[in-house]
C-alpha cells in the first residue's frame, strides 16, 4: 500500500478469538469440511450446464428471432449465476483445499469473459482487506456518474443516481469483458494498492482468454447463425446486460445499505480489529430466503462470506446464527434486512444521500436495518 492501513484493536480481541473458537467447533462438532459439499456440487453442475445449455440451443440457430433473444437474456442470468456460485468460491479457494481443482473452477470467470488474474486482485485482495474505506476499497470508487461516498468532485448530476445508477450497474458486465480488464491489468496501482508486475503466464490467460471468448460470442454466431452481425451484437448486448444488473446490484446490497460503516481512510489508523470492521461494514439480506442462496451464491450472506471467505457459501446459512449471537455479545453492530427489496430500497436511499452529502459526517449516522 502507499499508506500502511492497520486495525487499532488486534485480530486477537475477545470478539475474534470467541467467534473462531465458536466456528471452528461447529465444524468439528459436525465433522464437516469448510469446503463445497453435494449442494454446491449441484448447483455448479446445474448453472455450467445451463450455460454451455443455452450457448448450443442458441448456435443451432433453431429458434424464431424473439425465442433467441429470450435465451440470449436467460443466458446472461446463468453469466450472473455462475459468478456468484462457482466463480467467486473457487476464487477464495473455497472449493476444495485442492488448489488445482480451485484453480480450475476459477476459470469460470474466464468462460464469461472476465479475467481471474484482475479479479483476485481487485477483490481478494483490495476489496476484503479494506472494506468501505474510501480513497483504499475499489468497489467505492466507480465510474464519474456515480458516488459512493462524500468526496471532491461533487456533480450536479449525482443527486439522481438514485435513479439512474441501476442502468449503469447493468453495464458492469460488459466493462469487465472490454476495456476494465485491460486497463485494470497493465495499471501498476489501485487506489492504494500497488499492485505487483503479474507473471507472464497471466499476460497469456488474458489475451487468449479475452481471445476465445470473443471468438465464441462474437465471431461464431456471425459465422454459424443466418443473422446480420448487429442482431448477433443486439443478442450478446442483451446477455451482458442481465449478468451485469444481477452482479452489480447484489454486491452493492452487500455494503452500500443503512446500517453498514464508511470508515475514512485518515492515517490509515482504523478504530477497530479486522473481524469487527468486516461486520460493521457489510450487511445480509433474505437470508431466510431458499431462492436467494440459491441464485446469489451466498453473497445475501455477506457478513459471514467477509469474515469467513475461505468457507464455502453452502455453510454461511449454520454460521450466520453463530456470528449474530456473538456480535450481540459483544456490541458489534450487525445489520440485516429481511428480503432483497428492502436491501434495495435502502440502497437507494443511500445512493441518494451520497449524491448531495458534502463530507462523510453527514451520512455517518445511517439508521440501522429494520
């Protein structure tokens, strides 16, 4: 980092070390590995095979032109899905204490066209170290159109994005696929974050891996398909536009809520231990809600997946009970709303402070979730 970021309170503080003892017995109590089990198992095969599903039934070019653009939307879901459940465990080596096979699972971002290299690093890396602290957390800093928390540079057009923000999240996918990788791979600094020279066989993955996945989507529909190459470029639009809206907005509803911290950067002294910090700042949703970590991936979990990301989701539902009691215990803040639309409604309602808020004091003191 160009300024060191510490936590005041050691990880070692009362609250850390009883939740890990808590944790650590519920999985040897149970005689279970922290790693992906049948349900996990299940629900890769289910969204891979989906995926690869949909791709054949819309290169076989069998359908009416409506029909193909409904599978292009159905596919962008699957794009979203895959991200959530199989991508983003494999990422945090949460799959398997077997890292060839995490490695492998990995490269589902690759088969959508995102490239894992740049992803660890600007999640793993920034994103979990340093959550919602502005000027270090990437995710806080977005394109211009949008602000997420007071800083210089306050337009006229931010007191709206509580509007229009959702449009611009469904274009997330499509940044990523074109010109985000590249930038993000060649910068040599993050925020903060001085990122390290990558290996050489990462410059391989990301212009071969950027290569087939244009060529699959791009290229091949044009060759195989009796279409004009703008409806092929209206259907894969379309596909990017779902995958977008679905992984943008989930992961906002993760931080970006009431209830959750904005902590300022200031001499990179933050007032608390990590684990608290990761509490305090991030939020869960529907967590009583079968179809929500089902689709999400475990990320309507958010507070048990930043405290614990090296746990496979399919656990986060028997851990979420453990980690609320013990916060309770000992006064750490834990905020949660009971279902996907009032995650969202807060949302907006923070998008619309942060687009008039002059400093950070005037949107610190968010109500805490209902």
């Amino acid at each position: 980092m160009a300024q060191k970021i510490s936590f005041l309170t050691p990880d070692r503080d009362p609250f850390a070390t009883t939740l890990r003892q808590r944790v650590d017995a519920y999985f040897q109590q149970k005689g279970l590995s922290r790693h992906a089990n049948g349900y996990f198992w299940g629900k890769a095969a289910f969204f891979l095979g989906a995926y690869f599903g949909l791709y054949g039934a819309i290169l076989s070019g069998r359908f009416s032109e409506p029909v193909m653009l409904l599978l292009c939307l159905a596919h962008g879901f699957t794009v979203a899905c895959i991200g959530f459940n199989v991508g983003h465990d494999a990422c945090h080596n949460a799959v398997s204490d077997n890292p060839r096979l995490n490695r492998l699972f990995m490269h589902s971002f690759t088969v959508m066209g995102a490239n894992v290299y740049n992803w660890n690093i600007s999640h793993n890396v920034v994103h979990h170290s340093y959550t919602n602290i502005p000027e270090a957390d990437g995710d806080l800093h977005p394109m211009p159109f949008l602000r997420f928390y007071p800083k210089e540079g306050k337009k006229p057009v931010h007191r709206y994005q509580h509007w229009y923000a959702f449009f611009l999240y469904s274009l997330t996918s499509l940044a990523w696929v074109f010109p985000k990788d590249f930038r993000h791979f060649f910068e040599r600094k993050l925020i903060a974050y001085d990122k390290p020279e990558p290996p050489a066989s990462e410059y391989v993955w990301l212009f071969a891996g950027k290569a087939a996945y244009y060529f699959a989507f791009l290229v091949l529909p044009c060759i195989v398909l009796d279409l004009p190459w703008w409806k092929v470029l209206i259907g894969f639009t379309a596909m990017h536009l779902v995958a977008g809206f679905m992984l943008a907005t989930v992961f906002q509803l993760g931080h970006l809520v009431e209830g959750t911290r904005l902590v300022p950067l200031g001499d990179g002294k933050i007032p608390a231990s990590w684990l608290a910090h990761q509490v305090e700042t991030s939020a869960n949703f529907a967590t009583r809600s079968p179809l929500a970590l089902f689709i999400t991936g475990g990320l309507n979990f958010q507070i048990e997946h930043h405290l614990f990301p090296r746990i496979s989701h399919a656990h986060y539902p028997a851990l979420a009970g453990i980690v609320k009691s013990t916060a309770a215990e000992f006064g750490v803040n834990y905020t949660e709303y009971p279902s996907f639309g009032a995650a969202l409604a807060s949302h907006r309602r923070v998008l619309k402070a942060m687009g008039v808020a002059d400093d950070l004091t005037a949107v610190s003191a968010q109500p805490a979730a209902a």
